[in-house]
C-alpha cells in the first residue's frame, strides 16, 4: 500500500516536472522522466533488497524520503534542480507526511494483527481443554516441553512468561534445568517482547 501511494506521488511530482505546456499542448520531457524512473528503480531495488521483510521496506523507503540515501538524492537534485526553493520544500514536507502516515498505519495494522493472533491462540487452546490465561497450565506445558502449547500461551497473551511455579521457579528456569533449549528460547524471546 505504502510503496503504491509513493509511486503515485512520485508520479504526480514528476508529471509537473516533466511535462510542460507549450501553446496549447503539453510535451513530455523524456530525460526528465527517465530520472523519475530511475527514482522508481531504487524505490523497486530497496524493496527487493529487503527481501520482502515488511519492516526493512519501510526503513528502505523512509530512508529515501527522508534524504537518506544518496542515490535517491542524486536523482532528485536532477529532476527537481529547476524546481523553485519553495515548491520543492513543499515536496519534501509531503514525502515526510506519507512517512508519518505509512508510520501510523503500520503501527495500527501491528497491532490489529497482533489481536488477530492472539485471538486464534486463544481459540486454538480452548480447543485443546487449555485457558489461554492459566498460568499453572503454561507452567505445566513448560514442564512437559509442550513447546506448541507455550507458543499459543504466549500468542495469546494471557499469560506472564515470567510466571513462577509454587517453588518459585520461573518457567525459564524450568526449561533450563530440563534441558529444553528450544522451550527456553521461546520463554526467553516471550519475555522481551512483554
């Protein structure tokens, strides 16, 4: 979504720049929209670098808004050199807007599909005679190197991952002593994302 509306704007910037009227006719510029192509190229080349990772996409296109990258600048000045000072700040306070924007809706998405998860975790467990918030019962899946139960016990968000049994061991101590290295992983990225 985010890379269709900066394209778009790309577009609109570049239009103005690269057409101009002529009587009563409008010619295209075709160096100047060679150099918006080449904008586009890099846009297109941070997201295939990123490997499709959402997260390195957004830092790859905020980073050319943002005049973070060289080649993106390079490419600017020469479309945009002719453009007077305050057109071209204009410009510049719209691509930082749709960074901001992109920001939130990122941020809101997250979030929604964060609540997705939780909720099917949440389904999943109470299919399988689990409460998504006991947390005697995460405990005793910890113990049992239950390592699909834990993750749908901390996908679900109902329990503390650093909850303790009645001795007073946490379930990352638990898993430790057993020798569960995979269950301490998830126990220990559990906690840091809490």
């Amino acid at each position: 979504m985010f890379l269709k509306r900066t394209l778009a704007a790309l577009a609109a910037a570049c239009t103005m720049g690269a057409a101009h009227a002529q009587s009563a006719t409008i010619q295209t510029d075709w160096a100047t929209f060679g150099k918006f192509l080449s904008v586009v190229h890099a846009l297109m080349q941070a997201s295939e670098k990123s490997g499709g990772d959402p997260k390195a996409v957004q830092q790859a296109m905020d980073d050319i808004l943002a005049g973070r990258n060289a080649d993106a600048n390079e490419l600017a000045l020469q479309i945009f050199g002719e453009v007077p000072a305050a057109e071209r700040e204009k410009m510049l306070s719209i691509g930082r807007s749709m960074v901001a924007m992109n920001q939130r809706e990122m941020a809101a998405g997250a979030r929604a599909s964060g609540d997705l998860a939780a909720l099917k975790a949440r389904k999943d467990l109470t299919e399988i005679g689990l409460v998504y918030h006991d947390n005697a019962q995460f405990l005793d899946a910890v113990k049992r190197n239950d390592v699909l139960a834990v993750r749908l016990f901390l996908a679900g968000r109902g329990v503390d991952p650093n909850a303790r049994d009645l001795l007073g061991a946490s379930a990352l101590d638990i898993a430790q002593r057993a020798g569960h290295a995979e269950m301490a992983e998830l126990l220990a990225a559990g906690a840091r994302a809490r």
